[in-house]
C-alpha cells in the first residue's frame, strides 16, 4: 500500500519536477471531456529553460502523470436508461 504523501499532488510534482531547485507553477487546471475526470498542468521554469507536465487524478484519489483507464459502462444501467 502506498503511503498517502505519495498519492498528492505535491508528492508527484516533487518527484518529476524537483521544484526545491526551480520555481513552479500551475498552467492549466480543468476536467477532460471524455469523462470529466481532473487534471492539472504544472510548469518548472529556470531562466529561459521550462518544462510542463499533466498530472491526473486517478478514482482512487492518487494523482499520476498518465490518464487513468476509461471507465467500463455498466451493461444495466445503460438497459435501464434505454
């Protein structure tokens, strides 16, 4: 089990931007349109060097630089909807 500093968002930015040593900053924050779930995009800049990356939130609340899987529709809901 992972521990719950490593499913923040903080954690993650640490981790692939090593923000100690250079300014970040949040670009973009919003839902993707297939399924609404967030993302965030967040920027490490140094001089004219700078570097983005989009961190996903996951259903389970843990945040990661890939999208999470799409969600599997449930076969009754989509009979009773009909």
């Amino acid at each position: 089990m992972k521990c719950a500093n490593e499913q923040s968002l903080r954690y993650q930015v640490d981790k692939w931007l090593a923000p100690g040593s250079m300014p970040v900053r949040v670009r973009q924050f919003s839902r993707t349109r297939s399924d609404g779930r967030r993302y965030v995009c967040v920027e490490a800049s140094q001089g004219q060097a700078s570097r983005a990356l989009f961190f996903f939130r996951h259903d389970d609340g843990h945040w990661c630089v890939y999208p999470a899987a799409p969600r599997q529709r449930n076969m009754r809901g989509e009979m009773l909807a009909a």
